[in-house]
C-alpha cells in the first residue's frame, strides 16, 4: 500500500521531535550541516597547499580532491562515534 506522502511540515516536526538530533544540547543538527562542509574545505585547502610546492596545479587538485572525498567517510565515522559516546553518558 502507498504511503500518503508528508507534507513539509510534517518532516519538519519530525526532524524537530527526533531524540537523535537533541545531543550536544540541541546542536547535532547545526554540526552536521556546518561543521562537517568546513572542516571537509579545510581539508581540501590544506592537501592542495600542501601538494601545490610539489606537484602541478592540475595534479594537485585531482589529488586534493581525491583526498577529500576519501575523508568524508572517516569524518562521519567520528561524528557517529562521538555521539555514541555523547548517548551512553
């Protein structure tokens, strides 16, 4: 059977009522969608300053960016680690 579809505010109070996102005081949801996105250009920026007094600039961009999208899993990893850790205290 189809589901009736949710309306926008319906997936809102659901975001809004989930006790998953009330760690870190109410902050997870802010972590998620800024923390993350600036560390992941830190990262970037970081690799490609690195590599750019080594390598080509074509070079080291695809490398740069090659390193970035491989850390994007290990970041989520830390941030479900530490909200596991955050859950159990």
């Amino acid at each position: 059977m189809d589901k009736p579809k949710q309306g926008i505010d319906q997936m809102v109070d659901r975001v809004i009522d989930n006790p998953a996102y009330e760690m870190f005081g109410g902050y997870h949801m802010f972590l998620r969608r800024v923390t993350i996105p600036i560390l992941l250009i830190l990262i970037f920026m970081i690799v490609y300053d690195f590599l750019l007094g080594y390598l080509s600039s074509d070079l080291t961009l695809i490398l740069s960016a090659l390193v970035t999208g491989l850390s994007v899993g290990p970041i989520f990893g830390l941030e479900r680690y530490f909200a596991e850790i955050r859950h159990r205290k």
